[in-house]
C-alpha cells in the first residue's frame, strides 16, 4: 500500500508544529495525527514523521514502541478489546477472550493484537475500561458491552462489519 500524506494534514501538522519551541516535541501529534488518518503507523509514516521533524526514524520508532496507544499494524473493522484487568479477570475476561479467539480461529494464548486473515475482527486484551462494577466489560470498537457472556460475545461477533 502506497503512504501519501495529504496537503491538508501535511499543512495542518505544519502549522502545529509552530506552536513547539523545537520540532521534534511535535512527535506524538505527528504519530495520532497519523494513526488516525490511516489506522495505523507504518514504517513509511516513521520514515515521513522523522524527516518532516529533522529526526532520526529510531527516534520515532522509540516512540510508536514505546506507548501502546500506537499500532504498527492494520486493525480489523471490528475491534474487540477486552478488559484483563482486575474485576473483568475476577468475572472471567479470560474465558471470554478464549472464546472470541476461538470462534475467529485465532491464538487465545497470544500476547499481542490478533487480527483475522479477512481484516474483519481484531481482538486484543486491554487495561481498564473504566467500567469495573459490570465486569466483565468489552469494547467493541466504540461500544461498552457489560457483563459479557459467551452468548453475548456471539451476538457482538454476529453484528461485526
Ligand atoms: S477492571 Fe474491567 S473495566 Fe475496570
């Protein structure tokens, strides 16, 4: 897939950059500025960041690895993410997670971002999503979904893009 940066982002990221007293403190407005134009950062969206901010790309890349906010890969259109902190793990996020990964065949043991070979579903597990007394809690792209069952995650799974 080819990276091309519009003129308007590019003269919007321009002119933030004016309010920095160095360039490079504009990083992290480059990389969400970024993410949200194209879902994720790419090492052509690095390449670009870097030498628009006169950086070094491993200084980007320290960056997009750094803080889990920034993908580095496509998200499916469906993103499920499910909360593994201490309530959601209580009422049984774990199983729940198995059981989204099972019925879109993929790794329920894998540490980072799944995404199925169509695109279709991404699921992740993610810290707290604020919503601790319905555990166990689902984001589904922007939709909280409370005390989820399995028969639950189906339903969400048969409504998915
Ligand atoms: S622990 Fe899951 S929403 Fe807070």
């Amino acid at each position: 897939m080819s990276f091309a940066v519009s003129a308007q982002l590019e003269a919007r990221l321009d002119e933030l950059t004016t309010h920095y007293p160095v360039k490079r403190s504009a990083s992290l407005m480059f990389l969400h500025a970024l993410q949200e134009e194209f879902g994720h950062i790419s090492p052509e969206a690095v390449e670009w960041t870097a030498k628009k901010l006169g950086l070094q790309p491993i200084n980007v890349y320290e960056l997009v690895t750094f803080y889990p906010m920034f993908r580095q890969e496509p998200l499916g259109k469906t993103h499920v993410k499910v909360c593994r902190t201490l309530s959601c793990a209580l009422a049984g996020s774990a199983s729940i997670r198995d059981h989204f990964c099972k019925k879109l065949g993929l790794d329920p043991h894998a540490h980072t971002p799944q995404t199925t070979p169509d695109g279709k579903f991404t699921v992740e597990f993610v810290e707290c999503l604020a919503a601790c007394g319905t555990a166990p809690v689902v984001l589904v792209n922007e939709n909280l979904h409370e005390q989820v069952t399995t028969a639950k995650a189906d339903a969400i799974l048969a409504g998915g893009k």
